[in-house]
C-alpha cells in the first residue's frame, strides 16, 4: 500500500468543488465498492456547470479536474501551494452569464 499525503486531501477537495459546481458527484452510485471502482477505472467526468459559463472557462475547469482527479497521486497537485495556483487562475477567467436565483 502507498503513503497517503496531503495529495489525497487534495483529491477529496477537487470532489466537493466538483459536486459544488455541478450539483453532482464525479462517481456516484449507491454501493460504495461502485463508486470506488468508478474512481479507479472511469475516465474524469466532464463537468457539467450549473450556470452558463465562457468557453475559456469550461476548458480551465476541465483540465483543473482533471489533474485533480487524476488516478495516480504523482498526477495530481503537488500541494496546496500549485492547487491554489489552479484555483486563482480559474478565478481570473471567470465570466459567468446567468447566475442562479
């Protein structure tokens, strides 16, 4: 078994910013092992935004998650210091449309 760092916690943090931004979980399913199968098998879902978003932005988001989400920790964000990076330069493209009520 590997060493967890704090890539895992990174992980978990990209799910609920996945599910925030999409209202739904990147796997989901009612039986945990599916969810966890889906996790390690399934490719990164696209993200399906509950706003109208720019194209630019779509895209950011896209590779965000999918280097947050990616299957092997050596894939993802090093640390907090590089997800934040990510995080701020998904905020400097922001132009959302239509904000919901």
């Amino acid at each position: 078994s590997e060493d967890l760092d704090q890539r895992a916690d990174l992980y978990a943090l990209a799910v609920v910013l996945f599910e925030m931004l999409s209202g739904q979980l990147p796997y989901d399913d009612d039986n945990p092992l599916v969810i966890m199968q889906k996790q390690r098998r399934d490719p990164v879902p696209r993200i399906q935004a509950k706003t109208r978003i720019s194209s630019l932005l779509e895209k950011k988001l896209q590779c965000f998650f999918q280097k947050g989400l990616a299957k092997k920790p050596e894939d993802r964000f090093a640390d907090v210091c590089e997800f934040d990076a990510a995080l701020e330069d998904l905020q400097d493209c922001i132009d959302v449309i239509d904000l919901p009520s």
